[in-house]
C-alpha cells in the first residue's frame, strides 16, 4: 500500500519537472535572443552603409562627368571629341575602378566607352529612358560572362542638360559587385542583399550568388516567431548555421534589401545549460523529498522502539532547514550588494564625466585668469581716468570712460558665465541644442589656450542655427575634448591648425573636428578608457578624454568616429541626430 502511494507521485513529479526546464529553457531562449537581435541589428546596419556608400561614389562619378566639357563637346560633334571623350572615360574608370563608363545619345548610340561596348543601347531599356527623360536612374542586375556566370553590374546613369532644360545624352556608370565583395570586413555573420527579394545580388559568402538559383529554394529555410524574433532553420550547406536569427532592412535607395543570418548556437547552449541546471535541482529537491519520507516512514514504523532516532530525524531536518534560510539570506545580501554596486558603477561613470570638465577647467586656468585679469586692470584704468574727468569738470569724457567699464564688465560676466555652465553637473534630459551655440561657448571657454599655443582655427560656421538632439553642457565637454586632444597633438609641430565644420543632413548633423598633428596610430583602440598616446602624468592626462566623449555622443543616439586625413593629421567627425524644429538665421 504505501509503496503504491510512494510511486504514483514519481511520474507526475517528472512532468512537473519536465514542464518546469521547458520553462526555462524558454525563457532563457527568448532572453539569449534579445542582445543576439541587437548585435545582428548592427551589423546589418553597418553592411548596409558600406553598400549604399560605396555604390554612391559611382552615382556621383556619373553626375559629375554630366557636366564635363569634353563629354558635351563630343555630344555637340566636335572635331576629334570622341578620341578625348574616350580617354577621359577610360582615365576616370581607372582611377575609380569603375566597370565601364560610357556616353550615350539620345538615340541610343554610344558615342564614347572607357572600353569595349555595344555600338548601340535601347533608349527604351528603363536605365537609359529614365536618364534621358531628364532623371537619375538606377539598376542592379546579373551580366554573366563566360568566365564568370555571376557576374552582378550596378549601373547609374545621369542626365546631361543643355538650353531649357532639355536632355542632350547620359552618362552611364557601372560597377562590378565583385570589388565590394573581396573588400568587405570578415563576420562570422551571414550577410547578403537581395534583388526583388528573390535571387541574392550580393553577400559575404560567395556560395549564396547564383544567378539562377532563388533564394528561398536555396536556403531552404522554414521561419518560427513564437520567441518574438524570426529564426529560421536551413539546410543550406555546410557554411551555414542550421539555425540562425534572420533579420532584414529595407534599402530603398539601391532597391536592394538587406538580409542577415545570424547563428542561434551561443543561445541554444546558454538556454539547455540553464534548462539542465533547473531540471538538476528539480530532481534533487524530489530526490532530497523522497529521501526524507522514506526516513520518517521508516522511522514512525519504529516510533514506540525507537524515539531517540525520531528526535535525531527531527533535529537534522531543522538543521537543513536553518541551512536553506542561511542561504536564503545570503542570496538576498548577494542580490542587494548587487544592487548596490549597480548604483555605484552609475554614479562613478557620472563622477567621471564631471571629473573631465573639473580637469579641462583646470587646464585651462591659468588662461582664464589672464582672460579675468585684463578686463580687471582697463576697469581699474578706465576707473581712475573717469576720476581724474571728473575733477577737471568734463563729464563726457568720464562718461566714455563709464560705458567701457560696462563693457569690460559685461565681457567679465560672459566669461564667469561660460566656466558656470561648463562645470555644473548637468542632469536635464535630452532636449533640442543649438551645435553652433555650443561650437562658440567650446571656442571662447578655449581662447586663452589657443592664443597662448598660436593655433589657427578655421571655424566654417553656419548662418543658420544647426539643432540637434543633445544636452548643451556634456556637448560642450566633447567638442573641447576633441579641440584640446588636436592642441595636444599638435605641440611638438610648428604648422598647428584645427578646422571645425558643419554638415547637416536629412535626419542628422555631423560636426568635423580636424587637426594638422601626426594622426593616429591605433583608430580600434582610440576610444579605449586609458589608452592615450602622451605621457600619463597629472598634465598630460590619463587618455579617458575620448572615452568620456564616446559615452556621451552615445548617450544622445548619436555616433563619433576618428580617422587619418589623407592630407596628414586626424579627422573626429560627431553624428547627431537632428531636432526637427525650423531654422532661424
């Protein structure tokens, strides 16, 4: 009987604990795809850049050859103007590395090619009806050739117009695919471009192109969603995960979409090892439970023989309890101290920033004191003149003399205010900020330091306002981070010269900061904390300048990248996101 009792909880205990690792596998499956989401969302939108930015460099070839004399000297039928218009093309494809360049007519004929080409092109094909309708056309499509069957060629054309606006010819650009491919950084991401979202265009893996081959049939994929992501499982070949997170975006621009296949391996195994581990202690508190039965049953059988083994059951099982409350405790201390060191780490990482201003404003004290002290000593001047015409009875001059005290006191107030705004520890959310406004403060909070270098600043600044999405007094700390790092780079050079530019853009602006210094040595290591190039000393700082700035620009949804200028001397330029409010010059 009471064996019965005992086995007929074991099957239901096991679904019990069956249920349980399947809910936490579950769990840790959806939580180990969410960061796995993120990092696929990045590099898909990295990929997508480069794409966009290297096939616009031959929608802009295409413009500006439009407009060249020579080409509109061959259209006009010229003397010798197809010799020259057939160098020209050829010398720009090889400095480009365009696929082929050519001049067409408004009938269809090519008048002049960077190399061999049909004597003649439909005027009604899309590309070239469109350029000479008076647009700019685009189109991706595979060319193969009997050396290469997947040959893909993305081709622009550009009008080219003449009087009122009408169209005298286009100019056609083409790039291979292929040079973008052999220079495209290593992943261990899947990652590829679809045309028509059917047949891959481009990719990272040279076995997804296939002319021929769509790309459902290829990747024989079946898709799942229950985890709120899509992931998909393949039979794809060996290259391939058998399962991967599968994200896309759109590039309407190029009319190519962007596809990538990230492997789900790291997730599945963190999520079985926590499944195990709950199902491990599932049986071990069954085991732990059926242990302690089987003894209090044995022990009751024997209650009237043996009531000093019952007292000695009785006193382990309070020791193990007290046991499980001594590690209930401690796991709450663990979680509070956990907490607290969370805490910390935030107010830390804000004492730093803070810590970057205070050690800029020391930098730059014993300049601002000369800034102080010379409106101090004309006050004190333009005060004992005033005196003196005063006693010799002619106001007007004391009052000159008066006005240029105001002045000199309100260039005093300006100064004490900049350092004020500049060393509080700004707190406020994110709201709208004039960049041009902050670009001036950095400047005139820098001044002394830069008369005192002898730098040149050639600061291009806008006539309308430039607003951007941002906190005033943090963009303030990272436009003289990137100043004061051009200043310290440039101190043993004697051309020193720092250019500051606006670019604004659709949905972003981007500040540019570029000094004459002699680059950088390391750009993956250059927004490290504590990596600097300088002696680490309490003058020269201890590199957490970038870092610092990093973390800001990033806590505004913004990006800041440093590279070399081919002209010599680093360029930092700071992208951020713009506020949509009108601008006012």
């Amino acid at each position: 009987m009471f064996r019965y009792l005992r086995t007929k909880w074991v099957f239901p205990f096991l679904l019990a604990t069956v249920a349980i690792s399947a809910g936490v596998w579950a769990m840790a499956w959806r939580a180990a795809l969410s960061p796995l989401s993120e990092q696929a969302a990045s590099e898909l939108a990295l990929a997508s850049d480069q794409l966009t930015r290297h096939l616009f460099r031959y929608r802009e070839l295409a413009v500006v050859l439009a407009e060249h004399p020579v080409l509109r000297d061959r259209l006009g039928g010229k003397a010798d103007g197809s010799g020259n218009a057939d160098r020209l093309l050829q010398a720009m494809a090889d400095m480009t590395g365009a696929h082929h360049l050519s001049l067409v007519a408004p009938d269809g004929k090519v008048l002049a090619a960077s190399g061999e080409a049909k004597a003649q092109l439909d005027p009604r094909a899309p590309l070239i009806h469109r350029a000479l309708t008076g647009a700019l056309g685009a189109e991706a499509r595979f060319q193969p050739v009997p050396r290469r069957p997947t040959q893909r060629i993305f081709s622009f054309a550009a009008p080219m117009h003449g009087a009122a606006d009408r169209t005298l010819g286009a100019v056609v650009a083409r790039t291979d695919l292929l040079d973008f491919e052999e220079n495209w950084p290593s992943t261990a991401a899947a990652l590829f471009f679809t045309l028509n979202g059917k047949r891959i265009f481009a990719a990272n893996r040279s076995e997804l192109v296939n002319a021929d081959r769509p790309r459902e049939g290829f990747l024989k994929s079946s898709a799942s969603h229950w985890t709120g992501h899509e992931v998909w499982t393949m039979d794809a070949g060996p290259y391939l995960p058998d399962r991967a997170l599968h994200l896309t975006r759109d590039l309407p621009v190029i009319g190519l979409t962007g596809e990538i296949l990230l492997d789900t391996a790291p997730a599945e195994r963190t999520a079985a090892l926590l499944a195990g581990i709950a199902a491990a202690i599932c049986l071990g508190i069954g085991a732990l439970l059926l242990a302690v039965g089987e003894r209090r049953r044995a022990l009751n059988k024997q209650l009237r023989l043996k009531a000093a083994a019952n007292a000695r059951l009785e006193s382990r099982v309070a020791e193990r309890t007290k046991a499980l409350s001594t590690a209930n405790a401690d796991l709450l201390r663990e979680n509070r101290e956990r907490r607290e060191a969370e805490a910390a780490l935030k107010q830390a990482q804000a004492d730093l920033v803070q810590a970057g201003k205070l050690a800029a404003l020391g930098e730059m004290s014993a300049g601002i004191s000369h800034e102080l002290n010379q409106p101090l000593m004309a006050i004190r001047s333009f005060a004992d003149n005033g005196t003196v015409f005063l006693q010799r009875g002619q106001a007007d001059k004391a009052g000159q003399n008066l006005g240029r005290i105001s002045q000199q006191a309100g260039r005093m107030d300006r100064i004490i205010k900049n350092l004020r705004a500049f060393a509080r520890q700004e707190s406020e959310p994110i709201t709208d900020v004039d960049l041009v406004q902050v670009v001036d403060q950095a400047l005139e909070m820098l001044a002394p330091r830069i008369k005192a270098d002898r730098v040149n600043v050639e600061w291009a600044q806008p006539h309308v306002a430039a607003w951007v999405r941002g906190g005033e007094v943090r963009l303030q700390q990272v436009v003289m981070n990137l100043m004061s790092n051009g200043m310290d780079a440039m101190a043993d050079r004697v051309h020193r010269k720092i250019e500051i530019s606006l670019v604004p853009s659709t949905d972003r602006v981007i500040l540019s900061v570029r000094d004459t210094g002699p680059g950088i040595d390391q750009p993956d290591r250059l927004f490290d904390p504590f990596y600097t190039t300088k002696q680490v000393s309490a003058t020269e700082g201890m590199g957490l300048g970038l870092s610092i700035s990093y973390g800001l620009v990033q806590s505004f949804g913004g990006a800041i990248r440093g590279r070399n200028h081919p002209d010599g001397g680093a360029v930092f330029t700071v992208e951020l996101d713009r506020a949509h409010r009108q601008e006012v010059a």
